[in-house]
C-alpha cells in the first residue's frame, strides 16, 4: 500500500552566491511560487566575477544577446560583446526588476554548511557569526571567483604596488611606469593592450602562449537596437542564429580536432601581420594543440605584443625582490608595479566553505579523487544540497548562461518533487551519479582537452572536472526534469 502524500509544501531555499547563478535561478524560484528565499552574498553588491573584474578592458567573449537570460531580453546592447560594466548593469537591472532586494543579505561569506539527518536541513554559517537553517542549499559561486596566486617567493619583501587582475587597484596610476604582468591568460589578453599605450616599458612574463583569434565585435547601430526591440521575434532569431553557430564549435572540440586547424591557420596569419619581432612572433605561437587551453579572441593583442617597449620573457621566475622581478636565468628586471593575470581557482569547487553532509563527510573528502556530481548539480551523500555550474558543466564554445537556465529548470523540477514529500531529504543515488560520471569522462577522452596540455580545466590528478564534453542542447535535454528514481527520498533520522 502508497503512504497517502501530504498536502504539497514547498520548502525553504538559501543560495549562496549573487553573480548570474544566484540571481537567475532566485527568479526562476520565485516565479514558481517559491518565497521562502534568502541569498547571502560575500561581498557588498551583486554580480559575481562582473562586479570583481573591473581591469581596464574587462568584457565578455560570448556574445551579449547570448550571454543574458533567455527570459530577461535585453535589446539595447551597445555592441556585439558586451564590456564589464554593462553586463553589471543588466544584472542589477535583473535584481531590480524581479524586486529580488528583499531577498539577498550582502557581505556574508559563507564558512560553513552542515546537514542535519534529524531535521533534514542544512545549517549554515558565515565569517561574521551568521547562522541560518534552511530546507534546501543551492550554490551558485562560480568556477572563476578566486583569484590564483603563483607561490612566488620574496612579493612580501617588493616595495612597489602589487594587486592580482581580478582585484585591480585603480588608485595605481600607471602612466609613465615599469610594469611586470605575469600571467597571458583571458585577463592579461584584454588588459595588456590598455595599459601598454600609457606604461613606460612592460615585461610580460608568458609561461605558455594563448591561441588568440580575431573578435568579431562592433558597436550595434541605432537602427538593429531599433528592430531589436520593436520585433521580439527578431532579437529572437539573431540569438537563435548566433546559439547554432557557437553550438557548431562543440563537433571540433570533441569529435573533429581537425575543424580546429583552420582556426590556428587564422591565429598564425595574424601573429604574422602584426608582430614584426621574429622572436616574439615565435615565442607568441602556443606548442599545444588548439582548443586544449581556452581559445581566446582580441583584435588588439598582437599589436600590443608589437610595441617596442613591451618585452615578452618566456623563462620561468626565480623570486622577486625588493625592487623588481628575478627571471630562471638570475637576470634582474626592475619595476615600479606588478601586475598578476594569473586566473582563478577553477578546478576548487566550492572551496574554501566547509560543506558536511550526511555521515558527517566533508565535501572536500568526498572529492578527494576528483570532484564528481550528478548531472553536474546533485552530489551522493549531501542530500537537498544543489550545485550550479558545478563539475563538468563548463563550455569552450557557447554561453555558460545556456547550461545555467537548464539547471535551474533541473533544480525545480526536483524541488517541486520535493515538495510531495514535506520533512524528507532527497539525496541521488550512489550508482547514478558514478553511471553519470563515467559516461561524462568518456565523453571527454579523446577530446580536444585530452591532446596533453596542462590547463585550468585539469584538476591536481589530470582529471577534467571542469567542461562538458558535448552539445549544449544534449545537456538541456539531459536537464528537462529530474527523474526521481535518480534519488531516494530520506525521511528525518530518530534522535539517537
């Protein structure tokens, strides 16, 4: 005999993290019907890695009307790839508009989340001694919010500024300067063209070049902003268009590596019109397959690499000391600022919180060996506990806001399946998530990322945590709702 279901409850939500994740899914909530929702943000404001990248030059390389929720349109994007500030504007637009202020709790940093078995609910608190409780934990903290550092040593002992490109100290000028950038990641390819008109030399000091392409950006005219928002189904069809022909990059990554040939061609082509110097052009040329790295697309890099007063050092560094940067080689390059474009924690997922799940295991002990989750959101042993943009949902090819809106779908679905089952927890289970995980790496074996590099897509074991080895359309399909015989509903443990 069914136990007879209770009335639907629907239960409590705590997401951590304000950036597109958290903003996106806490309007999706509340559009379907969820209101209790509290959104704690570490910092003083809304927007993620667009409210912390304010680098001269900081702007998107997918395209803007791809790179915004597919329900909250935007038509009057100035140019074909939107820059820091107006991505920031749209997000605080997007809170404004869906009146999600009432909702979000700013500069609370999250230091721990446990789950109770006896109440199924997790606890949380922050850094400032803030304890909440909560049905349902959703993360939404993003794979590029924490700068990386290179243990170099002697920067304590430097006496000039110092900051990392995430954390750009605009007090700094830079005009007239020595600068060292150390880093030729995402970053340092839109910030370096910037500052390298107004420094008075720059040593940039490359560990392995970037396959850089051109980037086919343009201000949108009066008249297409016009007819984007006098026709809907217009600015409709242009983001269709612009989705299918980044979605036609996924064949080169994963299955025909020789598609990207062409695309280094191109990358070669324009390292020759622009660089002059035979030694930097050489130097410039990455030695790895294209697409094992992130393929990045600026119009100005390479004539950047041109000026005369820019210097590209390909040996490693030895330490820094108090007035400059000390190469391999013992050679002592002096300079008033150093600059660090050397990315973020990617591979650290949801670090550094302390997450305790069920039978007491910490997040971090369950990934030891790797991080692995259900479709990318559910993890065996953490019940109610959601992640967005978790393992393996990461793309080279198209809008991460693509695999953010299938989540969400995802997330309430399951929540609303949830909501049957008033007290209880609901956990996947052991053997669908390690069915999932092998199907994903296989995916991935073979793959463009898989050619031998090392890049910010491997974790310390050489294992891609990071992308999803296919088409996103395949993944939304993946998503459309959650199939409850993946998990299995917990109810509330007996006090012992």
């Amino acid at each position: 005999m069914t136990k007879p279901r209770p009335n639907p409850k629907k239960p409590s939500v705590l997401i951590i993290g304000a950036g597109f994740g958290g903003i996106g899914i806490a309007i999706q909530l509340k559009k379907a019907g969820y209101n209790q929702i509290t959104l704690l943000e570490k910092a003083d404001a809304v927007g993620g890695t667009w409210r912390d990248n304010t680098y001269p030059g900081a702007a998107c390389d997918v395209q803007s009307h791809l790179y915004s929720y597919s329900f909250e349109p935007k038509h009057d994007w100035s140019r074909k790839f939107g820059g820091q500030a107006e991505i920031l504007g749209y997000m605080e637009h997007c809170v404004r508009k869906h009146q999600l202020e009432p909702h979000i709790e700013f500069n609370r940093s999250v230091e721990s989340a446990d789950f109770d078995s006896q109440s199924n609910q997790w606890h949380v608190t922050t850094e400032s001694g803030h304890r909440y409780t909560t049905d349902v934990l959703i993360t939404a903290t993003g794979q590029l919010n924490r700068p990386a550092m290179p243990a170099i040593s002697g920067l304590d002992r430097f006496q000039g500024s110092w900051f990392h490109s995430a954390r750009w100290d605009h007090e700094t000028d830079l005009t007239g300067k020595q600068v060292a950038v150390i880093g030729t990641g995402a970053s340092a390819i839109q910030f370096v063209p910037e500052i390298t008109p107004k420094v008075a030399r720059l040593d940039l000091y490359q560990r392995s070049a970037a396959w850089v392409l051109p980037k086919p950006d343009r201000p949108f005219t009066r008249i297409e902003q016009t007819l984007f928002q006098k026709l809907p189904l217009w600015d409709r069809a242009y983001r269709a268009f612009i989705y299918w022909k980044n979605e036609s990059r996924a064949l080169a990554f994963t299955r025909f590596s020789w598609i990207l040939d062409a695309f280094a061609w191109q990358a070669k082509k324009q390292a020759d019109r622009w660089v002059s110097d035979p030694e930097k052009r050489k130097n410039i040329i990455p030695d790895y397959r294209i697409g094992c790295k992130r393929i990045l697309i600026s119009n100005d890099w390479y004539p950047a690499i041109n000026q005369p007063h820019l210097n590209l050092i390909t040996e490693g560094i030895s330490h820094i000391d108090e007035t400059g940067v000390v190469s391999a080689s013992g050679e002592h390059r002096k300079v008033d600022v150093i600059i660090f474009g050397t990315g973020f924690k990617a591979t650290e997922f949801l670090s550094p919180m302390r997450i305790t799940g069920r039978n007491g295991q910490s997040l971090n002990e369950a990934w030891a060996s790797g991080s692995k989750a259900f479709k990318g959101i559910s993890v065996n042993g953490f019940p109610n506990l959601f992640v967005l943009y978790g393992p393996n949902t990461n793309l080279a090819h198209n809008s991460i806001l693509y695999m953010l809106e299938s989540q969400f779908r995802y997330v309430i679905s399951a929540l609303d399946a949830l909501s049957h089952y008033p007290g209880e927890a609901m956990e996947v289970r052991e053997e669908s998530q390690t069915r999932y995980c092998q199907v994903v790496q296989q995916g991935l074996s073979g793959s463009v990322w898989d050619s031998g590099c090392t890049s910010w897509y491997l974790d310390e074991h050489g294992r891609n945590t990071v992308n999803w080895p296919g088409f996103t359309f395949s993944y939304r399909f993946a998503t459309r709702s959650a199939d409850t015989t993946d998990y299995r509903f917990l109810s509330p443990e007996p006090e012992h």
